[in-house]
C-alpha cells in the first residue's frame, strides 16, 4: 500500500474503514498529520518511538517523522488529516497549540488516548470538518480552522503535558516564527548567523533554544525541510536528481545525493524507484 501522500492541498481530511489486517511500510508525508482512531487496534512506530494505538488514541506526526503502522485488530476506523505547514501557521495561531505539531523536544510523546468526554468532542469537530472540507462553501478553510483550534483547546484542557509548556508563549511564537523563515526561504543560502542577525538575536543563543524546542538543530532543520521538498519532487514529477537537487535548496547534486543517503539511508533514484513500486 502507498501511504506516501504527495498533494500540495494545504488541508486534506479523510474517514477510513478497514476491514482485513495490513500493514503500511516506513513512509512519509510532506504535511503534518493527525490520526484519530474511532475502532480497532494498532501498533506504529515514528521516528524510533512505538505506540499501541487504540480507540480513541489520537496521534500527532509532523512532516519530517517518517513511520509505519500495522493493524492488530478489526476493523479498523479511523479519521485521517493532512496539514501543510502553511495552513498550520496561518489557522493555528497560538503558538502553545502549534507546538504539539511543530515542536519535537527529547520526550516528546506522538499519541494520547483520550478518555470519552474529550473524545466525543474531537469526533464531533471532525464531521463537522469534513462536512465543511467536502462542500468547500465560501471560507470552508476558515471555519476548518477554528474547529481544528477547538480540538487541540480541547486537548490541551485535559492533557496539558503533551504541549511545551516549560517556555513562555513568547518564545515558542519566537521560534515558530524562525521556522517559518526557513520554510519560505529554504531555496536561499539561509544560515544560522544571518537568521540570528534577522531576528536580533544572538546566534549561540538562537542555536540553544531552537535545538531546545523543536528536538533540531538549525542545520538539520534546514537539511529536513530540503529533503521534505525533493521527496515530493521525486515522487511526483519526473525531474532528473539534478533538477530535483537545485529545486530543493541543495546547490551541489553530489552534497544532495550524499545528504540524502545519509539522511534517509538511500540514495535519491533508490528512493524514487521504492516509493513507486510500493
């Protein structure tokens, strides 16, 4: 099964049931994902860390954590939306709720199993969601937003651990907003120094914090959001590994084949060649 969803959709949401045991290779999405289970059992690891989801488990992926999954019981039932980075930064403004999506410190957890009060709220939001992402009425995309807000309100009442909440708002909005930055500029020659310079920030400092709150350094964020776009390019177009290095952000096809393999451990036509045949 090809789970590898490729859309430059900035919103996509999706009800599946499954009736028969499988299982779904490492795969990725280039958007942040949200799973919320209704029926059925479920193992997944992302990114080294494993969970055994079940009804009412709610899970949080963002779009650098590649992850696999394998049905324990059935059937399985389960809500499915994608998020782009754009539409999280533009509809979730709150930068302690935007967490839970973007940050990724040491002991981050990706699933919470929700006890019935808060679990029939999410619900209740998700077919409205979908009811609001199927019509696409004038400003569907608004009012998906604010439901998407009300679910992680929700959450966050109930489950506060599961947020960054060690720092002030202030400066989880700070690095939310560095992050944006490399997001928009990733085809640049961005550094640590001149995005500390741009934000008036010290650079050691900058590189401190940002290690701190989203489990990265600035560097591997950089290389991520890189390899983030040329797995897209890969997948979905038809470009030579040349074409899909300079798309990308990468300036040399021999750094971009060496970053990639060492990343991802494949090289990129091995990538492309795998992802198509599953």
């Amino acid at each position: 099964m090809n789970n590898n969803k490729v859309t430059n959709k900035p919103f996509s949401i999706e009800y599946k049931e499954t009736i028969s045991a499988f299982s779904i290779k490492e795969h990725y999405h280039n958007a942040h994902e949200i799973v919320f289970i209704t029926e059925g059992e479920v193992e997944f690891e992302i990114s080294g860390k494993n969970y055994r989801a079940k009804k009412n488990s709610i899970l949080f992926i963002n779009n650098f954590e590649a992850h696999k999954n394998k049905l324990i019981t059935f059937p399985y039932k389960r809500y499915l939306i994608l998020v782009s980075q754009d539409f999280a930064h533009s509809y979730i403004t709150n930068p302690l709720l935007l967490s839970i999506l973007k940050q990724r410190p040491e002991k981050f957890k990706h699933m919470i199993n929700v006890k019935d009060n808060c679990s029939f709220l999410i619900n209740s939001m998700l077919k409205n969601i979908i009811n609001e992402y199927n019509e696409q009425r004038k400003q569907h995309f608004e009012v998906i937003g604010n439901y998407l807000n009300l679910i992680l309100i929700n959450i966050y009442r109930n489950y506060e651990d599961f947020f960054f909440t060690s720092i002030s708002n202030s400066t989880l909005e700070m690095i939310n907003k560095v992050q944006k930055h490399i997001e928009e500029n990733y085809l640049d020659e961005i550094s640590l120094e001149n995005t500390a310079k741009a934000f008036h920030m010290d650079m050691y400092y900058l590189s401190r914090l940002f290690k701190k709150v989203t489990g990265f350094t600035f560097k591997d964020y950089l290389i991520y959001q890189r390899l983030s776009k040329a797995k897209d390019l890969l997948v979905s177009t038809t470009k030579s590994v040349t074409e899909v290095c300079i798309s990308s952000g990468f300036n040399n096809v021999n750094h971009f084949i060496r970053i990639f393999k060492i990343k991802e451990g494949i090289t990129p036509l091995k990538f492309r060649k795998k992802i198509r045949e599953s």
